[in-house]
C-alpha cells in the first residue's frame, strides 16, 4: 500500500498487517466527495473498497494472495491518478 505514496491527492498511508487506511484530500467544497469518486471508479473495475468521507479503509481476507494484493494496487493506483 506504501507504493501509493506520492499519488495524487493522497495526504497519508497507515497500515496494520493487512489493514490499510488511506487519507485522501478532500475537495473545498465537497468534503466526502472524492472519497466517493474513488469508491466508484474501483467497484467498476470489480475492486470493492469502503470509504468514510475521504478515507479508505481496506480489510482484505486473511487468505489473500499476494497476485491479489498486486491487483488492488493496481486497480487504487489508477484510480487515484484519474479522480480529480
């Protein structure tokens, strides 16, 4: 998850084990709102993610794969470069 550093709009990375909190920046003038972009433009390349205003919180199975982890990086770093 630490890989996504750097991307846009990202402001912080925490992380437990498996357990990931991403911080995001939140627009001006819509709090929330960029955190939601980000939740759709995921869930339509099949990658479910839960955000609580403009942070995304990610708790993958304890049996995930790495080749799966690989995917969900993928899949948040595109999205992160394309939300405004």
């Amino acid at each position: 998850m630490h890989s996504l550093r750097g991307l846009p709009h990202v402001q912080d990375i925490r992380t437990i084990g498996l357990i990931a909190g991403i911080e995001l920046a939140s627009r001006p003038d819509s709090p929330g709102s960029r955190g939601f972009d980000l939740f759709v433009d995921c869930f339509e390349k099949g990658l479910l993610i839960r955000v609580t205003g403009d942070i995304v919180a990610l708790s993958p199975p304890l049996i995930i794969e790495s080749s799966d982890i690989d995917n969900i990086v993928s899949v948040l770093g595109d999205a992160l470069r394309k939300v405004a």
